[in-house]
C-alpha cells in the first residue's frame, strides 16, 4: 500500500489545456473518488495516475517515487475499466492469473493468490466458467479479482459500474466498499454518480472544467459545498436555489426576487446588499408553515414522497416523510429549516453562510 500525490498536474491535448493545475493527496490506504460532470477531466487524471496519458506539467507520487516517466507495468498499481476487459478464451482462473503468468509466476504460487481472491469475490464455484456464462456483476467481479491477485499498491476504479443495471449497481457498491475495508489498499475510483461517491468514498474530489471544486469527507461536501457548483451537483435530490437579497430591514428574511420571505438563521451582515442564492436541501423544507408551495407533481415512493412545486416562480423540489394529501395545482404552506440554509454570493458562486 502506498499514498498517492497529484502535485500540480496538468494535461493539454495540444494547445487545449483538460487538467488545470490539479492537487490532491491520498493518504495509505484510504478511497478517493474522483466525481464531476462528463468532459471534467477525471478520467484523464485517472488515466495519467496509471501512465497510460503523458503528463504536460506537474507531478505524481505513489509512495516515496515519483512515478511521471515509469511506465504503466513500473507504477505497482492495478486497474479495473468499466468493460471489464476479459479474455474470452479464458476461463475465471485464467484470466484472474493472466498478469502473475506474464510475471513468470509459478503455478502454485498463482493458485495461493487466485484462490483467496475468488473467495473474498465469491468466485470459487465459477473458476472454470468462461466470461459468456457470467452475469455483469460476476464480470466485473473477475476484473477486480485479477486486479487483487496483483497485490498492488494502489488500485484504481474507471467507471466500473456504469455498465451493469441499477438494481446490480447498488449491491456492487457494497461489495467493492466492503473489499476495500477488507483489503485496506489505497484506492482511487472515477465516477460520474454522485451516489456512487457519496455512499463509497473515505474523501470526495470534485471536479469541473479540468479544475479541482472542493475536497472532502462525503458529508462535509454536502452539509457545507464551497460553492454552488458543488451544492447543486452533490446530493439527489438536487439542492434547490432561489435567488434574491436579504431583507435590510430584519437580515433573518431573505426576500426572493418575486417577494416570497424565506428563513435565515442568525444575522449575515457580509451579505446585506448583494445579490444571493438561497439554497435549500429538499428534505429542509417541511409541511406546515407560512410560505406557500404550489404544487405540481407528486411523486410518492413509499417511505416518502418527492413533491415538485414552485415557491412563487421558482421550481423547488421537496421530500416529505408525510403523506401528502394535495393534489397538482392545490398550494400547501411548508417551512425550511433555517439552520440547514445555504446562502452563495450570486456573481461568484462562493459560499457566503457560516
């Protein structure tokens, strides 16, 4: 095992610069997921941490080295893609051993590492089955197993759910964290699921546009996002976001531009006069209040229901643990806690709320 540092790394595909200026570090044996929008540079920064993209500028550390100029087979690390990537030819055992085989390893030595690995993937009944004649899941679980048998330092994760479907996803969510607290290996996972990040990551990089948003434990990105990017990527549902100013008159109103009075916890003189975003977590807001919510759709799902409505001209969405009796076009009146408010500066999109 190994920690990891990405040292002010940059790419450019000739002269379009994809990673501006990237820092991050990995502690031994902690799971980073790197998350953002499509065509926000994780992969590419994913794929420069295996050596397989040149780096234009900067540095990355696995452990003590600095690893720029190894090559992919030097770096001790182990990768799983999103296709798998199996050797249909092989069975299970052989294309779990396949790397080891390259190595020049013996056969007992490769049978004491496969087995082990089939076991804690639940594999041992499938060794001699080919790739055909496996489920996604079963798949993507040989993929991670000749990733295990390698031992590595370091294991990286490109999107390797993205093809299975959701009910499969959630179950290998569990799995891939509970063979990490198993393993304890230092790893590095790309995904464009921020529920996949919320609910498997020690720490959370958040990405856009080739740059770095904001570093942190799950719940610390949602509980307090740096910007508004941030506050509406994390989380789903997304946090709504009304615009508006404070009330000079009492700074605990945050008046939205159609004159609709929301809640603010404590006075926030830095904020008086400028331009807000108000934001609110859909299971902030609670039925019973004084603001008015307009409701358009319900959707109930059993244990909750998702309510889509407008506070004045604004599109919210909230979840209630109640049963909503309203119909669409009916107005309910609801609340928001003042304490879990947001408050962003609206030109800057930093985040002004303590």
């Amino acid at each position: 095992m190994a920690s990891v540092d990405i040292v002010d790394v940059r790419k450019s595909f000739g002269a379009h610069p994809v990673i501006k200026g990237v820092n991050v570090e990995i502690q031994d044996g902690e799971f980073v997921i790197l998350v953002g929008p499509s065509g926000c540079g994780k992969s590419t920064l994913l794929r420069m941490l295996a050596g397989l993209e040149h780096i234009s500028g900067g540095e990355i550390r696995i452990g003590d080295r600095v690893v720029n100029d190894l090559p992919p087979k030097d770096r001790d690390i182990a990768m799983v893609f999103q296709n798998y990537a199996l050797y249909p030819h092989m069975t299970v055992a052989e294309n779990m051993a396949f790397s080891l085989k390259l190595k020049g390893a013996s056969k007992p030595d490769i049978e004491t590492r496969v087995k082990p690995a089939a076991e804690i993937l639940g594999l041992t009944a499938y060794l001699d089955r080919y790739p055909r004649q496996l489920s996604g899941g079963q798949r993507q679980r040989v993929a991670m197993g000749r990733a295990i048998v390698r031992d590595p330092q370091v294991f990286l994760f490109d999107e390797p759910l993205s093809n299975l479907d959701a009910k499969l996803r959630v179950s290998m969510r569990t799995e891939i964290k509970n063979l990490h607290q198993r393993l304890t290996t230092t790893t590095v996972y790309v995904t464009h699921d921020q529920i996949e990040a919320m609910t498997m990551a020690d720490k959370i990089v958040v990405m856009q546009d080739g740059l770095v948003e904001q570093v942190g434990a799950p719940l610390e990105l949602y509980d307090r996002p740096n910007n508004l990017f941030v506050a509406g990527f994390i989380g789903s549902p997304a946090m709504n976001m009304l615009h508006g100013k404070l009330d000079t008159a009492d700074p605990t109103r945050f008046l939205t531009g159609d004159g609709v009075a929301l809640p603010v916890s404590g006075s926030r003189p830095e904020a008086l006069g400028r331009e807000l975003v108000y934001g609110a977590r859909p299971e902030s807001i609670h039925i019973g209040g004084d603001i008015p919510l307009q409701v358009v759709v319900i959707e109930p799902t059993g244990s909750e229901s998702q309510v889509l409505g407008k506070i004045g001209a604004t599109a919210v969405t909230c979840v209630f643990r109640e049963r909503v009796m309203a119909k669409p076009g009916e107005t309910i009146h609801v609340s928001i806690d003042p304490k879990a408010v947001h408050l962003f500066d609206a030109k800057s999109g930093k985040r002004l709320s303590n």
